[in-house]
C-alpha cells in the first residue's frame, strides 16, 4: 500500500530523515518507534503530502503521492492526532463530521449528523455526547471522538500520532483495543507513531524502529523481543546504557 525508497528530508543543516526505505503491505498495521526527534512525525507528513522530502520516492499503490490530485488523495486517509485535536467550538458530532460537511466528501446536514452518531457509537459513546462541546468531556472520551473522527469518511488508510499520550494505562488500553478492533473491521491499512510499548503489541502486525531519521530494524511484531538488534533492545527495555545515547 505504501512504499518509500531513499526518502530524505532536511530542515536547514538539521537532515531529520536521513534515507528511509519503508514497505507498508495493504490491510496491516505498521507501528513505528523510536525516541523523540528521530522524524516519526516528519515521515507521516512526508507520506501525507504536507512536508515536501529532498530526495528519494513514496508511492501509494505504486502512485507517487507528490503527483496526485491532492483532494482526491487526501480522502483516502483518516487520522487520529495526539491529543485528538478537536475544534473547541464546533459540538461532538460536528467534530466527528467535519469531512464530510465539506470539499469533496460534503454530504446533506442530517446525513453527516447521522453517520458522526454511529461512528461515535462504534466507539463507545452514546447519543447524548453528539450536542456536546470537546471542553465537557474526559480526556478518554476526548480520544473516542478524535478515533470517531479519522473512521468517519471510511478511510484505506488511517494515522495514528501517539494515541495513546495522556491517558490511564486503563484508558490507554481500551483505546488500543478499538483500533485494533476498527483496522481489523474496516480492512483498513494502519500506520502508527508511539513510545508506547503496550499500544506496539496490541495493535501492531510490524514494527519498524526509526533512530536518527533511518530505519535500524524492521519485521513482524512476534520477533520483536528476540531481535538482537541492539537499538530495538535498548528502546523496548527502556535502557539507559546502549547505542542510543540518552540526552543527559
């Protein structure tokens, strides 16, 4: 589904990516690890068309992304952001609907109304939330939305940016099993950035760990505790002593 070759990126003399070779098989979910400032974020922007890389090709279904109709292009995925990123002045449901009140995918009011509730539902949340503002929920429920949100539109492809960044570990684990649950439903295509290690093996078919904006090791989640790569082990294992040096 997505596939990056050479792939790099440069922020004056700061190289953020630094030649990531990356497959992406359909109907999977890819996690990818890693410290921070080591480019999860800027390789998702890279495949999304909002950062532009130096070098090198990303293809989605063999389409290189920085020739296609952006619209067009940019209704094939979902995305959940860290910290859901709701608009505090819009309600629930309209948050949820937001695609689809306009551009491209613009549906009639009541239509889009009707599927944000049963996207809200999918998630856990009844009815009684829609009229709701983002500021009267729970950082969990705030989650639910923002995932109600990215599956809205019936995306292939769905991001997730650190979905589970400051919620309960009980919180954190219901989440994990909606994607998990959701991907699976949708035979959707899922690519995710986390620190997390409980979210990697919940919802990850592969993993790819990413240090110093180049992929050091990838494979099937089954093999991640015996790899012996020794940036996979630190980071798992929450090391201080290894080659990822810690800042001090």
């Amino acid at each position: 589904m997505i596939e990056l070759s050479g792939v790099t990126k440069s922020f004056g003399a700061n190289q953020v990516l630094r030649g990531i070779d990356l497959r992406v098989e359909s109907n999977s979910s890819m996690v990818i690890i890693g410290g921070s400032g080591t480019g999860k974020s800027v390789l998702l922007k890279c495949i999304l068309g909002l950062v532009h890389p130096d070098r090198g090709q990303i293809l989605l279904n063999d389409e290189d992304v920085t020739r296609a109709e952006r619209d067009a292009f940019l209704a094939r995925f979902g995305m959940l952001f860290q910290g859901a990123a709701l608009f505090d002045s819009l309600h629930v449901w309209e948050n949820v609907a937001f695609r689809l009140l306009r551009g491209a995918q613009k549906r009639p009011k009541a239509e889009a109304r009707e599927i944000a509730i049963e996207k809200l539902r999918r998630v856990g949340l009844g009815p009684q939330v829609a009229d709701l503002y983002p500021a009267e929920l729970s950082g969990g429920m705030q989650k639910r939305v923002g995932l109600a949100r990215a599956i809205a539109a019936d995306p292939e492809i769905i991001f997730f940016d650190e979905p589970t960044t400051g919620l309960d570990p009980i919180m954190a684990g219901v989440i994990n099993d909606l994607i998990r649950e959701i991907v699976t439903e949708m035979g959707a295509t899922a690519m995710t950035i986390t620190h997390d290690m409980t979210s990697v093996r919940a919802i990850a078919d592969n993993v790819a760990m990413l240090h110093r904006g180049k992929i050091r090791w990838t494979g099937p989640v089954s093999e991640l505790d015996t790899t012996p790569d020794p940036y996979v082990q630190q980071f798992i294992h929450g090391r201080a002593e290894g080659p990822i040096e810690a800042l001090r």
